[in-house]
C-alpha cells in the first residue's frame, strides 16, 4: 500500500463566469501546486465543494485532477456522501480513474453511531483496494470520531490515514497511542501542532495559496526536526491560516487567490463570493505577504 506523508491541499474548484467548472484553470491550477512543490492532491473535498456538484462534474473534476497530476504527486479524491451505496460508486469510479487513495468523509446528516459508522467503511473497504483515509471533522459532519472508535476503523484492511480536524491537538496523541502503525495521522486546521505531536501530514486548505511554504512546514518539522526554523514558517503562513479558518474556506481560499492575480473564480450557491470586508483583509494578506 502507498505511503503518503506531506502537506496535501484539498483543492479548491475553479469556476468560469457562469459557475461551470474551469477545466483548464484547474488544469493550470494543478501544475501551479506541483512546481510550488506540494506533496499531494485531494480534489472533492469540502473545499472543493463536492456537495454542490452533480455526479457528473464529479467524475470531471477527479479524472482532470489525476491526469494532470500524472503521477507525479499522489491524488487522493474525497469520496464521501451519505448513502453508502453512493460512496461506494464514487469509491469505485475514483479507482477506475487512477486515484492513489480516497479521503471520506462520516455520512453527515444521519449522525451514525460507531457499528454504523464501521459498517459504512467497511462496505467502502470491501469494495476498492486503495488506501482510505477517514475523516473526522464534528463541524461537518455531525459525528466526532473519537480515538477509540478509530482505532476500531484501523482494524479495517484499507483503512490507513485519518484526517483528524478537531481544535483538540491531543487526538493526534491518542490516535497514534491507541492505533500504532495502523494508521498514519494528517492534522487538518492544527498543522504544526499535529507534526510536533508525531502526524506525517498534514490536510491543508491555505495550502491552495502559498502551497511552497505550507509544504516547508512539513519539511522543517518532520524531516529535519528544526522546530525554530518550523516556528519561523508557521508564523508567517498564519495569516492564511487564520483567515481561511471556519466560514472562509472556500470564499476565503478564492478571495486570496484573486488577490494574488490568479482567479479561480466565486463559490457556487448557497457560498457567496467573500463580503468588501474580507476581500479588503485579503487584500492586505496578499500585500503584506507579498503573494503571487
């Protein structure tokens, strides 16, 4: 089974005018991230916003991502729905396709309980041969997958990685104390915190921005163990975080990228494009950063 480690952004979805998906902006999009040196992909995720696409523009947007990418950083496509049957089929397509993994999220409106929620991966599992990486995001998702019920997942054969995205920076703690090597931990708002507390990487959303200098948090961190050279890394990729963080994750993440001059165009409804406010905050990000 592949082994994945790094900075992954989960990537944004360009739109042109009349909020079709931009294919070659995604195209360009992608070879943008890879040049920059991000360690790997993940298209349909949240951020993606895979939830306002219809079946078609996600297998559009998948098999665009893996063939640009070529191989040359691994692609995971983010899977999830709320029917299991419907993951299973994307689960599926996303394989068929070329994808190095899957990220699947909890079905996130009937609120499973832990039988449900191992049954649901399972199913998945059963089903594919690539490496899942479950995701728990309560925010989201309506259910916090807790250190134990994780652990419980890793018994399952294609269960590797977790994205684990609570403000609580102990879970990496307890998921590796409970799972072992059964499972490899990405931290999801909590990136620096997740490789001091032993993540191999991290899920990044202001890696879609400065996808250089999220990845070289990684490699200060984990690789060359520099904690002082990491802090100076994070500090300056903060504002990012920050102003991504919660609500302005798609709007915020596009608001920046048109700052910087590269337009991926606005989010789909019920997103809005970003108010005068945030737009004039990410104005200054830009500025005060000096990104393009």
């Amino acid at each position: 089974m592949p082994q994945f480690a790094g900075t992954y952004s989960v990537l944004i979805t360009p739109f042109d005018d009349d909020l079709n998906v931009d294919v070659e902006r995604l195209r360009s999009f992608i070879d943008w991230q890879i040049e920059q040196g991000i360690h790997g992909l993940i298209p349909l995720g949240s951020t993606g916003e895979f939830l306002s696409m219809t079946d078609e523009e996600r297998r559009l947007v998948a098999k665009t991502v893996i063939d640009q990418a070529a191989g040359r950083v691994p692609v995971l496509v983010g899977t999830g729905a709320e029917n299991t049957n419907d993951v299973v089929r994307y689960s599926r397509e996303a394989e068929a396709l070329g994808a190095d993994g899957l990220m699947i999220i909890p079905p996130f409106y009937s609120c499973p309980t832990e039988d449900e929620l191992y049954h649901h991966y399972k199913q998945v599992s059963d089903a594919v041969s690539l490496p899942i990486m479950i995701y728990n995001n309560p925010n989201a998702a309506n259910v916090d997958m807790q250190p134990e019920t994780v652990a419980r997942l890793a018994e399952i054969e294609n269960v590797a990685y977790i994205k684990e995205s609570t403000l609580e920076v102990t879970r990496v703690r307890d998921i590796l104390r409970l799972c072992g090597d059964k499972i490899g931990v990405f931290g999801g708002v909590l990136g620096f915190e997740s490789y001091v507390e032993g993540a191999i990487g991290w899920v990044a959303v202001g890696s879609n921005v400065m996808p250089a200098e999220f990845a070289d948090l990684y490699t200060a961190t984990v690789v060359e163990k520099d904690l002082d050279r990491a802090r100076e890394v994070y500090r300056r990729i903060l504002p990012v975080i920050d102003f991504v963080f919660g609500h302005r994750y798609v709007s915020g993440t596009k608001a920046l990228l048109e700052s910087m001059g590269q337009s991926v165009g606005h989010p789909r409804p019920p997103r809005l494009p970003s108010p005068a406010d945030d737009k004039a905050w990410a104005d200054r990000i830009v500025r005060t950063l000096a990104l393009k």
